[in-house]
C-alpha cells in the first residue's frame, strides 16, 4: 500500500517544508519574547489543541493500523484498530492532563515518519543538516510524549530568564533557514 502523504512528498518539498515549520515554530519565541510565555502554558493543556492534535493524529494512527501489512500484525489490524480506538477515546476521559503535548507529540512523530520516507536511500550528503534536525525533534517528542509535564519545566525554565525565549527563537528560525538553504543545494 502506498502511504497517501509520500506520493506528493520529494526530498526538496520535505526539506522546505520542515524548514519553514522551524521557522514558524522560532518566531513567536523571536518576536514576543517572555510576552509568548501565556500562550505557550495554556497550549500545554488546552482541550482544543488536545482534541485537534490528538484527535488528529489518533486518527492517522488508526488509519496506519488499518492499513498494516500481512507481516506487520495484519491479521489482527481490525482488533488492533480497535484497541487503539478505545485507547484514544479513553484518554480524554481519563489521561486529560497534558494530553495537548502528547497530540503535539503524536502529530509530530507522524510526520517525522513521512520527512524521513522522503529522505530515504537518497545520496545527498547536503541531507543530513534536515535528518539530524528531524531526529532531534523525534528525541524530544519521544521524551514529552512520555513525560510531558518536562515541557511545562521547559517553558518554566525558558521564560524565567528575559533572552532566553529570544535566543530559543533566533536559533529555530536560523536552523530553519539553514535546512530551508540546504534544500536548494539537491
């Protein structure tokens, strides 16, 4: 079965997107410094943002699961789709808190998974800037995922001092920008 997001994704369309993404990520750090520290707390636990990314990205999960393979537990993908299922919708119930960061996570880890497919068997060394990146956001979401209240130590650390935010912000959009240039070089 051929994953629908791969049939549009090509490694310079990966590298831009995930570069801009850095970029967008970098800028509200960037321009509204500690003034951004309200907004980043209430997305921490928002019920809107947990229903959307993790909503979302169980959705694609079960879509994935649906559609395994024969040596990947395809035999049991109905019951499996239906575990995750129950497990998805017990967990506005029951797993509430932070349950935003591990949507976050979740949407993340997904797309990570296409960024990296797009990436694959390519021998372009002017890649590895955008894999090392990717796998540095997948080490993170992996940790937040399973601990997610260390993103609200994060934000508490981040915003305690006055540049922190700011230089948090000037390294994601130069990252961003280098990743964004690597692109031009396939």
């Amino acid at each position: 079965m051929v994953n629908v997001f791969n049939l549009f994704m090509s490694l310079t369309f990966a590298t831009l997107s995930f570069g801009i993404f850095l970029c967008l990520l970098g800028l509200p750090f960037l321009w509204k410094g500690q003034g951004f520290s309200s907004v980043y707390f209430k997305a921490l636990r928002s019920p809107l943002l947990a229903g959307l990314f993790f909503g979302g990205g169980g959705l694609w999960f079960l879509w994935h699961v649906l559609h395994l393979g024969k040596a990947d537990y395809g035999d049991y993908r109905g019951l499996l789709t239906i575990l995750f299922g129950m497990l998805i919708v017990g967990s506005f119930f029951w797993v509430r808190d932070f349950l935003a960061v591990r949507g976050m996570c979740l949407v993340y880890l997904l797309c990570a998974a296409v960024l990296l497919d797009a990436a694959y068997a390519k021998p372009v060394d002017a890649k590895l800037l955008f894999v090392t990146c990717v796998y540095a956001g997948i080490f993170i979401a992996v940790y937040w995922a399973a601990v997610p209240y260390k993103a609200r130590n994060f934000g508490e650390w981040l915003f305690a001092a006055a540049c922190r935010a700011r230089v948090l912000g000037a390294v994601l959009l130069g990252l961003g920008g280098a990743v964004c240039a690597t692109a031009l070089m396939y």
